[in-house]
C-alpha cells in the first residue's frame, strides 16, 4: 500500500495540505511514490535524481484546467487506493568516455558553436548506416520523448523503438527508427559539440574523433497515472494556438 510520498515542484501549501488530507505521509527520503507537480520538466527532473521510485505527474493549476476526473482530490484518491495503472517507459543509455547518460526523453548531441556546423558518421551495430553528415547534429528519443525536440525536427512521433532526428543537416536525410535491441554509434569527424540528455543543465563536451555510444538502458522509468498527462479533456492554459 502506498503511503509515503515525496513531492517535487513548485507545491503550493493547499496541494500539499491537500496530500495529506488523502491520507498520504510526506516522506522526503523513503518515499513509495514521488508526486512530480508542475509539467514534463518536473517529472523527467524527478525521474533523474530518483530512477526506481514510481513517479506520478500532477500538472500544475496555473498552466492546466483539469477536468473533473483528474482532480488533485480524484487523482490523490486513486493513488491511496491502488487503482492507478503502471506504465514501464523505455529509458536511453548513453556513454561516452567515463561519462553515462540516462534519459527518458531524449538524449540530444550537437554543435557546441551555433555558427559552425558538426561533422559526424551514424552507425547501428557497428555498421556505418550515412557517410559523414554535416549540420548540428541528431535528437534520439523514446516513443515517450519523440513528441519534444524529435518531433520539431521531424514533424512526427514515433510509438515504438528509438527515433534519430537529423538536426538541421546540409543535405535532406529521413529520420531513422532502430529497434530496442540494436546500438548506436556517433563518431565526430569534425567538433568540437556537446552532449545533453533531457532537460539536465549540464554540456558534456565532445571534441574531433571521439565516439558516443547510445542504446536502450537496462532499467526503466515507472509512470503512475499517464492518463493525467495525456487526456484531451483537460485544457492547457499555456498551450500553443494554431494560427490561419
């Protein structure tokens, strides 16, 4: 049963009373769940500092008009009650030198100066798959992530494998899509570029002939609720408007 719970985000004093009054413990080092309040940014932050805790994303009131089934109340009531479904998202592995990269979004490589492009070769299991490609680099996402940055790159998401976006290349090259089961390699023939996951602040430099080596990680982000995240009821005040 569920009883202890860490909150991270910006949480005003209502929600947090709000938490209690549903029957929850707050417990800032042995928490059964962390309740990420605030948007993607808070929840992938959370998954970050805490990897094998279940989270569950609560959008905040400011920026979503919730509807009546995703209520904090409603929602904090079928957390209590263990009627909240579990969803195992695929995470992304990253490494280069002695650095490793987990993210649940994307992890992102690219040229670490705006006014010069990146020099690189892709190859999938040791096999190159381009020649080199010049531009600022590539998006490689989950099917979780691919509606961020992959998405704006490539106009489309994926729901299954792992997405590589070529990122503003000199010449037109489709997205690939690889299988969970297959490894990417990146080698810079021309740098220097950084490497990110996520929304971590931190640039991990790269520089002429290095490698990265991206794959599927071994572990998994656990998501509590994601119908919370993804109704179409609810209504995001800071959404963007389609204009004509």
């Amino acid at each position: 049963m569920i009883q202890r719970v860490r909150i991270v985000g910006h949480a005003p004093d209502s929600f947090r009373d709000t938490v209690i009054q549903s029957g929850f413990s707050l417990d800032e080092d042995r928490p059964d769940v962390i309740i990420a309040y605030g948007g993607d940014g808070t929840l992938i932050g959370a998954e970050r500092s805490w990897p094998e805790v279940p989270k569950l994303g609560i959008r905040t009131d400011d920026t979503c008009v919730k509807c009546p089934r995703h209520a904090d109340d409603v929602v904090l009531d079928r957390l209590r009650a263990g009627r909240m479904d579990e969803e195992q998202l695929l995470k992304l592995e990253g490494r280069f030198r002695d650095h490793l990269l987990l993210a649940v979004n994307d992890i992102i490589f690219r040229n670490a100066d705006p006014r010069a492009a990146v020099r690189f070769v892709v190859s999938l299991n040791g096999m190159p798959v381009t020649e080199e490609v010049i531009g600022d680099g590539l998006v490689v996402a989950t099917p979780f992530g691919s509606s961020a940055y992959f998405r704006s790159v490539t106009r489309m998401a994926i729901r299954c494998g792992i997405g590589i976006a070529f990122n503003n290349c000199t010449d037109f090259l489709h997205h690939l899509v690889m299988g969970e089961s297959e490894a990417l390699t990146i080698d810079l023939t021309r740098g220097p570029a950084t490497l990110t996951c996520d929304n971590d602040p931190s640039l991990i430099p790269v520089d002429t002939g290095d490698r990265i080596a991206i794959r599927k990680a071994p572990g998994s982000a656990r998501l509590l609720g994601v119908d919370t995240l993804r109704c179409t009821d609810c209504r995001y005040v800071n959404a963007p408007r389609r204009r004509y």
